[in-house]
C-alpha cells in the first residue's frame, strides 16, 4: 500500500522545529495548522492522515474520499477522533501509546513535589518582595513525601511508571482500574471511593470517554481528605473544572497539580492562574524534547507497519 501522507497541523509538536515529520513516509505532504474549513481539500489524495489532538468528527470522516485507509493520531489520547465514524467508513485508527510515559511521569513527581513545598506561595511571596522565608521560620507548609500515600487512577504505562517512582520515594500505593485486579506487590487495588478517601494525593491516568469524563466531581472530591491534594496530568475533563475550583476556594482539598485543564489554555479570568494552592502547568507533560521526536517516529514505524500490512497501535 502507497504511503502518501499527509500531517494536518505539525506545528502542535514541531512548534520549535527540532521534531519534524519530513521523514515518516516516503511521500509527506506537512502543514502546520490546518482550518476545519481547508481540511478535505488537504486530505484529498492522501492514503494516511496524521494529526495531533485535531477534532476529526464524524461528518469529517464520512466525506473523507476512499483514498483515505489511515487517520494516525500523534498521541495516546483519540478522543478527538469519531471511531464509529471511522468503522463505518472503513477507515482504520492508530494511536502512538506510551511515547511520553517517563515524561509524564516526572510531571507528576514534579507537581508533587512543588505541592508538598507550597512552591506556589514561595515563589510569589519573592514576587512581592516578601523575603520572610530566608530571614524568619519558614512560613509555609512544607512536608515528606515519604510515609505518604499515593492513590494511581487508572494503571497503565504511565500509572504504573508513576508508581515505580513513589515507590522509589517510599510512599504508600492505592490503585484503583478499570476492571477490578489482584493486589500487587506494594500496589493494593481498592474502588475508587476508597482510593479518594485514603489518598494525601490522587493521580489520574485514564483516557477521555464518555465513561470517564467528570470521573471527578463535586461528590467524590468531597471524598478526600482535606489535606489532599489531585494531580491531573492526562485529560482536563477528567475532573468537573468548576467544582474542582470550588473545592480549592473552600479548603474542602488542599490543592491540585494540573498540567491539564478542561479548555485549554483557560480562559484569562480563569481562578487556577491565582489560587494559591494550585501549580498550573500548560500541557507540558509530553512536551520535552526527546519525547516529541520518539513520537515523530513512532507515527513513523505505524504507517510503515499499516502499509505493509501488519498494523500496530490500531484502535478500530
């Protein structure tokens, strides 16, 4: 199978030109954003279609011309993809899993960390002017993760590269799936309520579905303790934003980490850029260098496999 390619909007990860992707198939054509408006017409002729968290609906896929036999998401999440859509017309979907796991996993461990320093308030007491900290007692909250216990929502490769590192730090492991599994070494498997209810902070891992969007609402942050703090680094609607804001406001949870949020970035009014018990990330998680480029050729080995007829990584 031919394997002329065509990348919608590359820019969303070669926005500095270091992760190009010239080279994933003998036949590229590459645009840097692409309107919904212009998307046919870029597509047309094309056998494979990659794009980057781009919304690929239904309507879309329908109209797509029988050329198109790939649409190659460059990233683990496809919830921008319409998959029934995709069946009916015949159209396999590929993802590139796990490209970003260790990443992801040291932003975890570094919202952690800033968490459990009241690094937020730190920095903009320095901000101020405020130099208390350096001439008196330190004024803020700044504790161990050791002996605390973590809680892993969802326990695949990134989950578990998660708590590979807690357990380096010799925290304590919860971990709640998607379909119920025997306790590990270290790792004790629980119901989500329960996790909620046990954890000083709680990670979340699963995808975006119908299923799992605001998995996290009014009434299971209401579960945790108030010196909780949620880690957010896979998907924004995960977590019901305006309760999650409401929860911080109230000290019903002590914080939360989020390199990801429910729009994206948030609007300028938005009450995570000042809360002090909040450390704001821009969806930098998959983002460092080497992490792009393994992404740039992992869609590389998906299209090479699909044309040759051994596909990897498909979804439909």
């Amino acid at each position: 199978m031919q394997d002329n390619t065509v990348v919608l909007n590359a820019a969303r990860v070669n926005y500095d030109g270091k992760a190009g992707f010239e080279k994933i198939a003998s036949q590229v054509t590459v645009y840097d954003e692409t309107s919904p408006e212009k998307m046919l017409e870029r597509i047309a002729g094309h056998t494979v279609v990659v794009t980057k968290e781009i919304p690929v609906p239904g309507e879309l896929i329908r109209a797509m011309p029988d050329s198109v036999k790939l649409i190659c998401e460059a990233g683990t999440g496809y919830n921008n993809i319409d998959l029934d859509a995709a069946r009916e017309k015949g159209i396999a979907v590929c993802n590139v899993p796990a490209y970003s796991t260790q990443r992801v996993a040291q932003t975890v461990l570094l919202l952690m960390l800033n968490l459990a320093s009241s690094m937020t308030v730190q920095q903009r007491m320095l901000a101020a002017g405020d130099h208390s900290n350096f001439t008196d007692h330190l004024k803020v909250d700044h504790v161990e993760l050791n002996g605390k216990t973590l809680g892993v929502v969802g326990a695949g490769n990134i989950g578990r590269a998660v708590i590979r590192i807690a357990q380096a730090m010799e925290m304590k492991i919860l971990a709640a799936a998607h379909h119920p599994r025997p306790d590990e070494e270290g790792i004790h498997y629980v119901p989500l309520d329960e996790l909620l209810a046990e954890s000083d902070f709680v990670s979340l891992h699963c995808p975006l579905t119908t299923q799992t969007r605001h998995m996290i609402g009014a009434q299971q942050l209401a579960r945790m303790k108030p010196s909780a703090f949620l880690i957010n680094t896979a998907r924004g609607a995960l977590v019901d934003e305006a309760a999650l804001i409401a929860a911080l406001q109230n000290g019903q949870i002590a914080g939360a980490g989020l390199d990801v949020q429910e729009t994206e970035p948030p609007a300028a009014d938005n009450p995570l850029y000042t809360l002090d018990n909040v450390v704001l990330t821009p969806h930098m998680g998959w983002r460092g260098l080497e992490t792009r480029r393994r992404l740039v050729s992992m869609v590389a080995e998906n299209i090479r496999a699909f044309c040759a007829g051994n596909p990897i990584n498909r979804i439909v």
